[in-house]
C-alpha cells in the first residue's frame, strides 16, 4: 500500500493565498510533494466598477500568479461567483 500525503487549505481569494503559502512550498517540495492549487469561482461578483469579464479575468490572473510564486500546479475549474452548488457533477469535477 502506497503513502501519500495530501494538504488541503481553502482561502477566499488566490492573492492571500499565494501570500500565505510562499514561505512554504520549499520545504514541500523539499520533501518530494507536488504542490496544487484549486480554485472553484472565478472571483466575477463583488466589485461595484469593474464588469464581471474583466473581474474574473484579473482573479485568474491572480490566481496564475500566485501559483507561480508558490510553485505549484493550478486547477482553474471557473464556476461563476455565487453559482457554485451542492450537486453530483459539481463534486465530481472536485476529484
């Protein structure tokens, strides 16, 4: 049977996460784990001037970004801001 070793941290936007992560991954890595980042929404919604299009672009952007800085692998899966449900096929793209 094979070991495997699995982290799982869950932050509201990609920017803090790659600011939270970046004094870790080297150690991580250091020990031979491949480092993912999952991102569920696209970061659309929220803002009261920028249009959602032009909004989710700059949070993919982010989140391209801080997966660089922490060296890992990003999973964009771009569900719409506020239009991520409890559903089967929504937990089967999780896996």
């Amino acid at each position: 049977m094979g070991c495997s070793k699995t982290c799982v941290s869950s932050w509201g936007a990609p920017r803090r996460f790659g600011n939270s992560m970046r004094r870790y991954p080297g150690e991580i890595r250091w020990q031979g784990v491949q480092v993912d980042m999952a991102v569920a929404t696209d970061g659309s919604a929220g803002h009261m001037v920028i249009p959602p299009a032009e909004l989710a672009a700059i949070r993919r952007q982010e989140a391209i970004n801080a997966a660089a800085v922490i060296g890992a692998k990003l999973h964009w899966l771009g569900y719409t801001d506020e239009l991520l449900f409890e559903d089967i096929p929504t937990r089967l793209r999780f896996c």
